[in-house]
C-alpha cells in the first residue's frame, strides 16, 4: 500500500524553526520526485519545495528559497522540510507529495502529483 506520512507540525513562533517529515512507503520512490505544498483554507495548494529523489536536486519558488530546505534520506525512506525563520504566513496544512517517474521539468503543480499525504498542521504565532 503506498503511504506517505507526514508529522513534525505543531505550533511555533515567528522566526523560529520547525522540521517536518515525510514516510514515504509502499512503492520505489528512487525515481521520482517529491514535493512539498502547503495550502491554507479557500486557497489552492501551493509548493514550497522539490527534489528528484534520485540525485538530491532541489527547487524553491522565491518565498521559501533561502529558508527552507528539502532533503531525503535514502536509509529511512523519508524526506524532510527543514523550515527556518517560520513567518506569520507560513501558517498552512503542509503535504507530502509524490510525482512517479522522472520529468524534465519540475513539476510545480498539485495536478501533477500522484501520491499524498495526509498533512500536517503548521502555525506559525506571534
């Protein structure tokens, strides 16, 4: 059964740090890439960080580039959000997301995601 599970969201100040993870379990991940989005009521879900699991490359859009950081650990099967200097605005669910397969492009939108998580809550107060 493919599973990814999420914890590590909980509540924390403003500028603070927090790191989320993500079981990935069930199916070969090695070739895919994973994702993290986060989405907040009556807004659409939005990705904050990807990595193509086979060689650790990574993309940020602008507004997490430089705080947050993407990585997996390849004994463990897990990939994790490390989020540093947290703002107000990143309170938000934050999902763990899978994209079978490889792509030549990184794939930024929920659409193109196969596998979620169930999310985790992050409130950032302060």
């Amino acid at each position: 059964q493919v599973q990814l599970v999420e914890s590590g969201g909980g509540l924390v100040q403003a500028g603070g740090s927090l790191t989320l993870s993500c079981e990935a379990s069930g199916r070969d991940y090695s070739n895919d890439i994973m994702a993290w989005f986060r989405q907040v009521p009556g807004k659409e879900r939005d990705f904050v960080a990807v990595l193509r699991w086979s060689d650790g490359t990574t993309y940020y859009p602008d507004f997490t580039k430089g705080r947050f950081t993407i990585s997996r650990d390849n004994a463990k099967n897990t990939v994790a959000l490390q989020m540093n200097s947290l703002k107000l605005e990143d309170t938000a669910v934050y999902y763990c997301a899978a994209h079978t397969g490889g792509a030549r492009a990184w794939p930024l939108f929920a659409y193109e995601y196969n596998y979620w998580g169930q999310g985790t809550q992050v409130t950032v107060s302060s």
